[in-house]
C-alpha cells in the first residue's frame, strides 16, 4: 500500500478548505490503496508552533510539530520559520521536510497555490488541489482599504502572487476547482507535461439528500450558508434583494443565514433601517444535522459572492433538491447550467438576484423541477464517488510516472 500525506493549512480551522480536505480523505480512504497521514499547516502569524521574530525566546529552537485529531484521525501539525512574514509560512522547513520522508506521494488542499512551495523538491511527485489565486482572492480586500497595514498587506499579496506561480509550475499534478483556473493553469504550464484536471470535490449525496414536502413548509425561508463576516460573500448584496422582494413575498418567506461569523455590524444596521430585521435569522455555527435539514427545508439557496473558488454550499444545496440563485463569481459558473439546474446573476445586481428569487419563490412546480434537474446533476457528476475516482486516478498515474 503506498504512502499519501494529506497537507492541509490549519486544518480545523472550518470553511471551505477543510471541507475538501475531508473529501480528498475520504476518497483516499474509499479507494483502499493508499495510507495516509494528516499534516497541518500554520496560518496564523504569531502561532506558538512557529520560531517567531518577535519572540527571542523561539529562535533557537526552530518550527514545532504538535499532535491533534480530526475526522476521528490523528494529524501532525507544523509552525513556521518567522511566521510574521506570510511569504514564510509558505517556505520548506526541516521538520515538515522530516515528516513527509517516507511517504511516496504529496497531496496539498488549499486555497491559493503558495502552500505548495512546502513539499516541493522533495523527490516524490506532489498534486495540489486549489480553489483560486490570492491576488483573486484578496481583490476586492486590497483595493478598498487604505492605511500603513493596508499597504504592508498588499506587498505580501504581491510576494504571493509570484509565490502561486512559482507552485503551480512546480507541482506535478494541479486539481482545480473552477474553468478558469484551469485556463489560468494551463497558460501558465504551456510546454510542460502535467497532470492538470477539472476536479472539483464532491458531496455525499446520502446525507444531503432530499426530503418530501420541502415545498410546502408553514415557515418558508432563502436560505444562505457562508462566512458571513468575509467581505466576499457580499452578504449586504442579498439583504439587498431580499428588500426588493414584493412586500407580500417577504411577509410570507424569510431570510435564513447561518455559518460559522455572522454578517457586520453595518450588515444589521443596513436590515433595520430597511425595517426588515424581525424577517431575517441568523443561525451560528449549526451541527452538521442541523445544517442539513436546513438545506432540506429551504424554498431557495441564494450564494451573492463577488469571488468563490467553488462554492461547496451550492453543492450542498443542489443535493437537496434545492434550487441556487448564485452570483457569476467563478466556480458557480462551472456548476450550474444557468436557467436548467439553477440561476446565475451578475455581479452586484441586487435586482436580477431578487427577481430569480421571486420566481423560484412563485412558482412551486418550476422550484420543484429545478430542484430535481440541480439534484441530477450533483448525482452525474459531484457525488462523492464519482468526484473522488478523478483523485485517485491522478495519484496512481502519478506513483506511474504518467500524465
């Protein structure tokens, strides 16, 4: 049985990461063929595993490595050499380099590409699962704010950025989660042989999975699973299609948020001046039960992001039978077949978004079948088992030496 590390940064930190970790776990552990071992990351600046500038007392020392547990399994976890400096945190350190000596193969799940540049050049072949690009991810962060701290965090974005080019021509296999990145990887690495594939993660369709009369709740709800407090997910976008709603659809159907931070004190202030506060709920952090039925019971997902890597919610959602309205932000677009399966919005328009609402919201049997058509196509092509064989086939072509 070979040998597979799973890298992961801050592994149980929550949000998204972390729920493609689970999967690629998942996979690895389903296909029977490989062994494997958990490995996080720091991510934080001043994480007491990590040798630190502002911390003498850590210098001579160097980087730890500290044991927990996740998913019911052991992981290792791995500070950083001065890791103040963000561009440090993605640099090889003796001890991680140590721990991956006899693994035969290196699979990193992240975000953004510079996580990779830890493993590489160890001599054994490494895959990296990404979402998108930080100087994508951090747009709209960088250009809106202003200050000595703001311009400091758009230098290390910049330094990053060259770091997420560097990894992903150095990596031998490149799993994306969205057109395109692929686009953007493939330009990248023309004239080099990689293992490059469209392989987003899948859901497990037999925990979210329909239910009977999710149409004909007394207590109807849109519903919006994120970080809410990340100014990405745009929250304030959906608050402003759910005020353009009809007075007498909003009287009927509420807002339902829920995730792990809720909206921003201006997000509050924005519902009650629009008097819509008693129509919109907050759910924090739900259980994984409860986040299902919630789900299972909502009328219509709506996702108003300005970026999204993928998108797992929707996933979620469209196993549900549930169907999603969801800004054009990136990996939405590769999901959903905009009119058949779901809608897809433009950019910051509220209007467009509540007018998808209304209808879904209106017209019971289109809900109904858009919902079937959206659980369909989780089924053709994002449950996990079939989503997770692209994994496994990357790792033995690989561990082959073929692409």
């Amino acid at each position: 049985m070979k040998k597979l590390a799973l890298v992961v940064p801050s592994l149980t930190n929550g949000g998204g990461v972390p729920a493609v970790a689970r999967f690629v776990k998942d996979a690895a552990l389903r296909s029977g063929r490989y062994e494997l071992k958990l490995i996080s990351l720091c991510m934080a600046s001043t994480e007491r595993s990590s040798r630190l500038l502002c911390q003498p007392s850590t210098w001579l020392r160097g980087p730890q490595a500290s044991m927990g547990e996740w998913e019911g399994l052991p992981f290792t976890h791995v500070g950083a050499n001065f890791g103040e400096l963000e561009f440090q945190r993605y640099r090889p350190r003796r001890v991680l380099t140590e721990l991956l000596a006899d693994f035969d193969l290196v699979q990193v799940v992240c975000g953004t590409p510079a996580w990779a540049n830890t493993v590489v050049g160890l001599g054994k072949p490494v895959a990296l699962q990404v979402a998108t690009r930080a100087v994508v991810e951090r747009r709209q962060r960088d250009t809106k704010s202003k200050g000595i701290a703001s311009w400091w965090r758009r230098q290390m974005t910049r330094i990053t950025d060259r770091l997420d080019d560097r990894a992903l021509r150095a990596v031998d296999g490149i799993q994306v989660e969205n057109l395109w990145m692929l686009e953007y990887c493939k330009v990248l690495n023309a004239g080099r042989q990689l293992n490059l594939r469209y392989a987003p993660p899948g859901v497990d369709t037999r925990l979210f999975c329909p239910v009977a009369g999710r149409l004909d709740n007394p207590s109807p709800y849109i519903l919006c699973v994120a970080r809410l407090s990340d100014p990405r997910k745009n929250v304030e976008l959906l608050l402003e299609a759910y005020a353009l709603l009809p007075a007498a659809l909003r009287d009927q159907v509420k807002l339902k948020l829920a995730g792990s931070s809720g909206p921003s004190e201006s997000f509050w202030q924005r519902a009650a001046a629009l008097g819509l506060s008693e129509r919109i709920e907050f759910v924090v952090k739900p259980e994984l039960a409860e986040l299902v039925q919630l789900y299972q019971h909502a009328c219509v997902f709506a996702l108003p992001s300005d970026e999204e890597g993928l998108g797992v919610v929707i996933l979620e959602a469209m196993a549900c039978n549930v169907p999603v309205v969801s800004t054009r932000s990136g990996g939405p677009d590769g999901i959903i077949t905009d009119g058949m399966d779901g809608f897809l919005t433009p950019l910051d328009d509220a209007a467009a978004m509540a007018e998808r609402l209304a209808r879904l919201i209106q017209d019971k049997p289109f809900n109904a079948e858009m919902g079937r058509r959206a659980r369909a196509t989780i089924e053709a092509r994002y449950a996990e088992e079939v989503a997770g064989q692209a994994f496994v086939e990357m790792w033995d072509s690989l561990l082959q030496g073929r692409v």
